[in-house]
C-alpha cells in the first residue's frame, strides 16, 4: 500500500519536530528513555554516535545529489566533508562526515532537518514526476531516530492486538509516519492509515 501523503517534503513545525517518541507503557508526549530493542544494543561511538561505517556503493543516480550536498555544506562554511551513502527500508541516506558536526545538527536536530528540507527542494526543483528524495544525516542521528520509531511501531502492533482496537500515535513528520508505516506493512495482524491535517496530522494503527 502507498502513502503519497507521507512521502512529501513540508516544513517541520518545532512543537513536532522535538516531540519524544513515546515507548511502550509510557504516555504520549511523556519524555522517555531508551525503548527496548530487539537484539544486541549498537556500540557507541563519540558523544553518543553510532559508530560510522564506510556506507554502500553510491549508485550513480546519487551522483548529483551528493554533488550537491558537498556544495551546499561549502557554502555554509563545513569543509573536510566525506559523505557516505546508506540503503535503508525507510529511503536513502546520505551520512555527513566531519570534523565539528554539533552546529549542522542543531538543537533537537532543527538544522540538520532544514538543511533536509532546502537540499530536496533544491534538488527537485522544476522536476514533475520521479521526484528522488534523501535524508540527510550527521553521526547517525536521523538513523537513530528511525530506530526508535521502528521500535515504536513493534510495541505499538504488539498492544494493538493485544487490546484489540485501534492505537493512535503522537502527531509526526511526514518522514517519520512513512518510516512506522513501513515497518507495520509486512506485520501481520494489523493495518496502518494517516489522519488528520498538518501539523497534527497522526497514524493509526488498526487491528485486522
């Protein structure tokens, strides 16, 4: 099933954007720690990142969005760039390598998800169809993210069937719906649908 809604670019509101994604047994808009994982708890690298991998070979249909990542990061005065690019379920990524990185995260991830935003409106532009999106990452914070919200999506369908109704989710981004939508689509027992409008706009999760 498609989600056309979900695979959109669109301003991310801050009220959204730095909302904590809530684990199992914890209220929604509660602060959380750790969720559960299922296997063995990735090494850390510095400051808390996820040890950096030297990524997939990049196809060549990525070519120019790299090219153009190096250049707008130029532009904004980071040098000594190496990107990696990584094939994940949710998309392609293309992971920022750096000497200093804290300032094109941002706080909360706000710089890093408007550099997101500018680069695949600039990339896109004046394209009408086949319209090629990547997420932008910096020492694995968006891939760390994705985790989580995989790991919501697991504990969601697991309390879905339990209680044997439909569960709504906190509001999310467009490119956070599309990753626990993912996730839900080859679980059994259980169906995904988005309702609402931006920025409140939510999934639910329906038992089958």
């Amino acid at each position: 099933m498609l989600y056309e809604d979900d695979y959109e670019i669109e301003e991310q509101p801050a009220n959204i954007r730095d909302r904590a994604i809530p684990g199992k047994n914890v209220p929604h808009g509660a602060a959380t720690s750790e969720p559960r994982r299922r296997g063995p708890a990735p090494r850390r690298g510095r400051a808390g990142a996820a040890p950096r991998s030297k990524g997939d070979a990049i196809p060549e249909s990525a070519f120019a969005a790299r090219d153009l990542l190096t250049e707008l990061l130029a532009k904004m005065g980071v040098s000594h760039v190496e990107i990696a690019y990584h094939k994940r379920p949710e998309g392609e990524y293309l992971e920022v390598d750096a000497p200093d990185l804290a300032m094109l995260i941002g706080k909360h991830g706000a710089t890093l998800e408007a550099i997101n935003l500018i680069f695949n409106n600039i990339l896109n532009a004046g394209v009408r169809n086949n319209r090629h999106y990547f997420t932008i990452d910096a020492e694995g914070y968006r891939a760390r993210r994705a985790e989580k919200l995989r790991e919501l999506a697991y504990e969601t369908r697991e309390r879905c069937l339990a209680e044997k109704k439909p569960i709504k989710l906190v509001p999310m981004l467009p490119s956070e719906r599309k990753i626990v939508h993912i996730a839900l689509s080859e679980e059994p027992g259980v169906r995904t649908e988005s309702e609402g409008e931006e920025p409140e706009r939510r999934l639910v999760v329906y038992p089958v």
